[in-house]
C-alpha cells in the first residue's frame, strides 16, 4: 500500500472510482459507485496501527466539477433534464426523469431559461427543488450502473422484512428510539390579487400535504405553525401552482425514528426509499414507516447497518407487517 499504490495513484481524487458490492444470500448489492474526494494517511510507530482513511462522495460529483453557462431556448424541464444528463452516459449512469406536474415552457421571443455559472448538478437540484422533486445517483442495480433519479420523493410500496424489538428470539435489532416533532408540520399562506381589480389580496392556506407520500399513522399530526409564502401574485398562473405544489410535496414527517442492527441476524440489506415495518414498539409507534436513509459499517468480522425512518401520525393503520 505505501511502497507501490499510492505512489502509483490507485486512490487519487477524481480520477479513482470506487465500487463496492457486498453478496448477502447470493445476490450481489451495489451499496457504493463513486469517485475518491480525498485521502489521510495517518503513520504510526506500533506495528499495524496506521491508518489510511479514503472519503468520496456518488457519480453525481462528476457533475459538479465544472460551472457552465448553458442556455435552453423552447425547451421543457424534461428536455433541458436529458440534455445535461446525456454526456455521463460514458460512466454508466442512466436517467429516469419524471415530467413535472406543471411544465413551463416559455416562447423563445420573449425569453427562456438558462444555466448561468451552476454545475450540471447545482441547476439539477435547483431545478427538482422548484418542482417539489428530488434529485439523486442511486448506484446499481448491478456494478458500474447507476440510476440518475429526478422526480418526486415517492418510496416503492415494497414492504421490507420487520424491524423487531423486544421481542426476545425474534429480536433482530441493536437499538431503536422514535421522536414526535409537534412542530415539524406548517400551513402556508398564499397571497393572489382578485381577478377584478387586481388589487384586494385574498390569502389561501394551502395544508401541508403529499400525495407521493399518504400518512402511515391512524392518528396524523396537525399542523402547528402558519407561515407566509413569498408574493406570488407577480408570478404567471403556472408558476404559482408549481410552486404551490412544490410546497405540497416537500412534506414534513413529524414521526422519525432511528436504530442499528446486525445485517447477518437480520437476513437481509435494508434498502432506502422503501417501506419497512416495526413490531415490538407498542402500539402509537408500531406499523409502516418510510426509509430515509440507511448506512453500511462493515468490519472484518461485522457487518451492520444504521438507518432513519419517518411517517406521518402515531397508530398503525395496518394490523399486520411484514415478517
């Protein structure tokens, strides 16, 4: 490792991509397609005590190297999406874009969008963010692809084996605390002209809701804080409602949870962006969930995830999960 890899530049930023793919059961899972950001070597005086420690980030660094300025008359989000999108093809990534709600598309004689000094990922999540959409690189499904995801934040309906605690023998999680946030929800005030003298304001409160993401709790948070939007009424009427919808979209989870686990007793990687189910919490805080994240801690000898959770309302509105 010191004498011959990294004077040859094996781990050099940038240029060194790296592909991490563990077999559980005989089905290999990409959990890692990236690029090296940066190395520390940290030498040591005890015999196999010194450390090398390699950071990266996903594919979607490759996009974010180069500021461009980039103009797209006459064309849609999801025209000027595969556009930019198209160059990185060469490392394997593949685009799944979901058109807006809403699409605006201006006249090239009185003006269009443009990409003014932003990275191809920088316009991308600017862009996902005005539409109420996410933007990321998912690695796989196999080595060396990846998915480029742009559209709304929507978890596969594909519950997930049960989460369970105290369970005694059927136990298969390490640790596992919940949160209700009473103040995570909000309604938004949106202030139009009337369409008469275009000047008496009217406010209309638009609740804080997801369609791409209904309650999973019997029993959903209300909403406890009313807050302002910006002045809409200079906007046209399509850019109103996609920034209304955007807001709708962007829904605030006021039940979160977190835990770890030991993958072998377990059986199986938990996925993100699916569902899973909990048993054993009681009854305010047992059923479905939403996985927001996960994260893999291997070992020699280890193997373990940690992972967040989410859903809206206390209560399972199912009698039954996954096992």
């Amino acid at each position: 490792l010191l004498t011959t890899m990294l004077p040859a530049g094996f781990f050099d930023p940038i240029t060194t991509r790296v592909i991490i793919v563990v077999t559980l059961n005989g089905f290999p899972n990409v959990i890692m397609d990236g690029l090296v950001t940066a190395q520390e070597l940290a030498p040591s005086s005890e015999p196999g005590q010194s450390t090398l420690t390699i950071t990266g980030e996903d594919l979607s660094l490759a996009m974010d190297i180069i500021d461009r300025i980039m103009p797209y008359p006459a064309m849609p989000e999801v025209a000027q999406i595969f556009t930019i999108l198209a160059p990185y093809a060469a490392l394997g990534i593949v685009p799944l874009v979901i058109p807006p709600i809403v699409p605006l598309v201006k006249s090239p004689t009185t003006g269009w969008k443009s990409q003014v000094k932003m990275t191809d990922r920088g316009y991308l999540r600017s862009e996902a963010s005005r539409c109420g959409y996410i933007f990321a690189v998912n690695p796989g499904p196999l080595p060396g692809q990846s998915i480029a995801y742009f559209g709304p934040d929507v978890n596969l309906p594909v519950p997930q084996s049960a989460l369970s605690v105290n369970m005694d023998a059927h136990t298969n999680v390490s640790s596992l605390s919940f949160s209700l946030d009473g103040l995570a929800k909000s309604v938004r005030l949106y202030t139009i002209l009337d369409p008469v003298t275009k000047k008496i304001p009217i406010p209309i409160p638009v609740p804080n809701i997801n369609a791409f993401k209904p309650p999973l709790g019997a029993r959903p948070t209300m909403p406890a804080k009313v807050e302002l939007a910006g002045d809409v009424s200079k906007l046209s009427p399509d850019e109103a409602i996609q920034g209304i919808l955007g807001f709708m979209m962007n829904n605030s989870a006021a039940v979160s949870g977190n835990g770890s686990f030991d993958v072998v007793r377990y059986g199986k990687i938990l996925q993100s962006r699916m569902l899973v189910g909990v048993r054993g919490a009681g009854r305010a805080y047992d059923g479905l969930y939403y996985v927001d994240s996960v994260s893999h801690n291997i070992e020699r000898g280890s193997y373990r995830q940690s992972f967040t959770l989410s859903r809206d309302g206390l209560v399972a509105n199912t009698s039954k999960v996954a096992v």
